[in-house]
C-alpha cells in the first residue's frame, strides 16, 4: 500500500501501520522512532511489538530467498506478471533469478490477470496438500 486510498476500510490504524512498516524499511531512525510513538498511541504498545515483528518476519522470509535464488516458476510468472509490474517488484535484484516469459506466454499471462488471485490461491492449496 502506497498512499491512504489503498488501506482497506476498517483496518484499524491503518495508516499508522502502514507508515510504521514504511518508516522501519525506509526511512532514518528518527522517522521509525516518530512512527512507533504514533502507533503506541493509537494501537497501544503490545500492537506495537506485534507489528514490528510481523514487518521483522517479513524481512527475513525475503531475505532468506534472495540469498538463496529461488525463483518463481513459470505458472506463477506468467499469473502474477501484472501484480509483480503494478508493485514494481521486478525492478528488484531477485527477480533476475527467474527466467523471462516468452511473448505468448506473456501475452496468456495477461489474458488471465483478472484471474490471478483465485489462481494463485488454488496453486498455494494445492501444494499445501502434497
């Protein structure tokens, strides 16, 4: 989520959440410190400790398959190639470890965009049950 549109309605302290993630991965320490007091003050800070380590876990999960060059297989690439343009995630390093799509399959890949989420949703089922 980039900008307050994008926050789900009634996420509460959405904003602030967003802002406190924001700040911990971006942003001097000065910005993480005004962030973290911002939501202690609107969430409390059990809420706090709860969001820093989500944000923690997230990094590390990412990190670990950076450094390891797993990629994304082609099923996946081809359903998730206007989400993974939309958030600029192919602009990061990593995704040079997976293999460029061929134009057809590019083009297929768009063709089923408006699909992707349940896609992606029964590929994750479906590996979860082997």
């Amino acid at each position: 989520m980039v900008d307050d549109e994008q926050i789900p309605e009634g996420v509460e302290a959405g904003v602030e959440l967003r802002n406190f993630a924001d700040a911990i991965l971006m942003q001097p320490a000065e910005e993480i410190v005004r962030t973290r007091k911002q939501l202690v003050e609107k969430l409390g800070e059990p809420a706090m400790i709860d969001a820093a380590a989500v944000v923690g876990n997230f990094q590390r999960m990412v990190r670990i398959a950076d450094s390891t060059g797993i990629p994304l297989d082609e099923p996946v690439l081809m359903i998730s190639q206007s989400i993974r343009e939309d958030l600029g995630i192919n602009n990061f390093n990593a995704s040079a470890n997976s293999p460029k799509l061929p134009l057809l399959k590019r083009i297929l890949g768009r063709l089923m965009a408006p699909f992707a989420a349940t896609m992606l949703k029964k590929m994750a089922a479906s590996r979860q049950s082997k």
